[in-house]
C-alpha cells in the first residue's frame, strides 16, 4: 500500500465521509454509498483530496464525477455493486509522485487442500472515531481475512485483531468513513471495505467487496484501462502466522521492477465433459499449481521459466501433457493458451504468444 495514493471523498450532497484510494493519475476508487447523494444530482460534484501528512501543507479539495458505474445498482440488493470510480476533473490536481502501478489480488478459493484459512489484510481509512477538531486523521486497519467467511454472500470478512477497534456511540458506528478504503493483501489491493457489523460483533468486522467480483463487473476493468492503468488479478498466498507475500520463482526474492506476468489459459474441447469433474494442474518451474478451467495470472521474476500443463485422469496422472518455455518481462504480458486434444490419449497443445501491458 502506499499511503501517497490514500485520499479523503466527501459527498457536499449527502454530507458524507469516506475514503478512496488513487488507482491511476486522476481516479479514485471508493464505495458507491460514500456519493450516492452527489450521483444522483448534477448540482453538487463529490469532492476529494490527497492527505497530507504531518508538517506537510493541506492539501485542497478537488472536484470528481463519477466515471463508473453509468447507472447507480441497488446496493441493497445488490451488495457486491457497492464501489464506485471517480474521475477527478479539476484543471489544479497534482498527482502524488510514485512510479509504482496499483497491483490487483484474488483471493484462493476454497478447497479440500486448503491449509490456511487466514490472510493477512491491511487498510487505512478516515474513520469518525478519528475526529479531532472537525478534521478526520487515519487509522490504521490491520488483521486477517477469513476465507471461510461469507461464502453464500461472496463478499470478504476482514477480522481486525492487530489494532485497536474503535467502539460505537448511541448505536452508530464509529467506523463511519473508512468506507471505501481499499483493502489489501501484501501488495495487492483485494477489496473495498464498505460495511461493518457492529450490530452484531463488538467492532471488529468489516465486510469488503472483493476486486475480483468487481473485474467481472460491466465496464469497470475498460474504465481502469481508459484512465491508464490495467486490471490483472494476482492469485493471493496465505503463510500461516505470516504478513501476506506473494510466491515467485524458487529462490527469488523479486522487487516489482524485476517481474512479469504470465497469463495462462486452460479449456478442453466442449464435448469433453469428464474433465468438468478434475482440475489442470500448472507446474512452474517445478512448483505444482491445482487450478480450475479458465483463465490465471501468475507473477513471475523476469527470465526464462519452464512451464507444463497436464490434467489427471483416472489412471493417468498426467494425461494430454504439454511443456513450453516462458519468457517473463517488465513490458509484456506472456500469454498461454492450453487446449486440450481431440484423444485424451495425446499431448495438449500449447501456444505461447506476448502483448505489451
């Protein structure tokens, strides 16, 4: 996380509090119910600005329209849809200074292998509880989501148990404002917190909408790309007792200068429906991945990778077998395409194939 990009949204409509993070040069991603007044009216633009940090001059509210989404959800209805990016229109704004893009986390999903429920989570917000003279400082929001939390809803439970939780004051919550935060694992931005439930817990749930779920969402990757940066979800290690790290090539230790993606892709022809039932499995460079059919991005060290792709059948335990030879860089995403063959008796076929990010 970098707290350069952590800003301040205010909805002069509404007369709303939240907090969004900078995801590009002029965009901030926030929680749609922090502008939902400001959204529905044309009078009054949302506001934001940058924070300033101690003996540092204040900065000064810029205006912002909402660039995503076109029409505002029924959040209620619809809790996933509670996020919202805003385009900051003002002629003055600076962005802050950091050669750094935002980097993107998708949680694992559950599965009988699974060995850790938990992974590490970090957030920094604007909460009520930290009012003092009528501004808002930060609060540091650390702990560890729990994977096995809310898989009928979809949405991410975040357990806060490293930092003081603030308390509530006539029923209101005292988290009010951190809405919109942008939860992270490590180095990659996971979720938005939009909601806790102080009504049933004493502080310390929230309830963030995952990227993930997002991405998938209409026009909101396009929106990100348009405003100059992608959207490539990172699969998420958990290390038991551990700060969340990501996982590279055996041995390396990569600064994010030193590192690429590859992005493979799996399916095997329509008709073959007795793969539905097994996973591919993904080795790199000797590491063994279970994944599902479908699309996975992986970051690797730049440099050569060794890549094989099989999927387990009854008595083979490596059948329609295909290898290839990775190139990872900084500049280029490295894309796989495996497909299955007509035999199951055969190899897959591969094919390998870069586009620049």
């Amino acid at each position: 996380m970098d707290v350069r990009r952590v800003m301040e949204v205010w909805d002069p409509a509404g007369r709303i509090a939240g907090t969004g993070y900078l995801i590009a040069d002029r965009l901030v991603l926030t929680a749609l119910h922090n502008i939902q007044s400001s959204a529905t009216t044309s009078e009054q633009a949302v506001e934001v600005r940058r924070l300033a940090l101690y003996r540092q001059p204040p900065t000064a509210w810029v205006a912002a329209e909402v660039l995503w989404p076109e029409q505002p959800p029924d959040i209620e209805q619809d809790p996933h849809a509670d996020a919202a990016l805003l385009l900051i229109s003002a002629p003055s704004w600076q962005p802050p200074d950091t050669a750094a893009p935002v980097r993107w986390g998708r949680l694992p999903e559950p599965s009988p292998n699974i060995s850790d429920t938990k992974v590490a989570c970090a957030a920094v917000g604007f909460p009520e509880a930290e009012q003092r003279d009528g501004e808002r400082d930060t609060k540091q929001i650390s702990g560890h989501i729990e994977i096995l939390s809310g898989l009928k809803s979809g949405l991410i439970t975040a357990h806060i148990d490293r930092v003081a939780t603030p308390g509530t004051t006539d029923g209101s919550s005292s988290w009010s404002g951190a809405s919109g935060a942008a939860l992270f694992c490590g180095s990659l931005l996971t979720g938005i917190l939009t909601t806790d439930r102080t009504s049933c817990y004493d502080g310390n749930q929230l309830i963030a909408v995952p990227l993930a779920t997002l991405a998938a969402r209409h026009g909101f990757t396009r929106a990100i790309k348009t405003a100059g940066n992608s959207l490539v979800l990172e699969d998420i290690d958990s290390l038991p007792g551990e700060p969340n790290e990501r996982s590279y090539s055996p041995g390396s230790r990569a600064s994010d200068e030193t590192l690429g993606i590859v992005r493979i892709s799996l399916s095997h022809i329509p008709g073959q429906i007795f793969f539905n039932a097994v996973r591919p499995r993904v080795i790199i460079d000797g590491k063994v991945h279970e994944v599902r059919w479908g699309s996975h991005d992986f970051t690797l060290a730049v440099g050569l990778h060794e890549i094989k792709i099989f999927v387990p059948y009854i008595n083979n335990p490596e059948c329609c077998p295909a290898s290839t030879t990775a190139k990872i860089d900084t500049l280029n995403i490295t894309l796989i395409e495996y497909k299955t063959p007509l035999s199951m008796f055969q190899n897959g076929k591969i094919r390998t194939t870069r586009v620049f990010k």
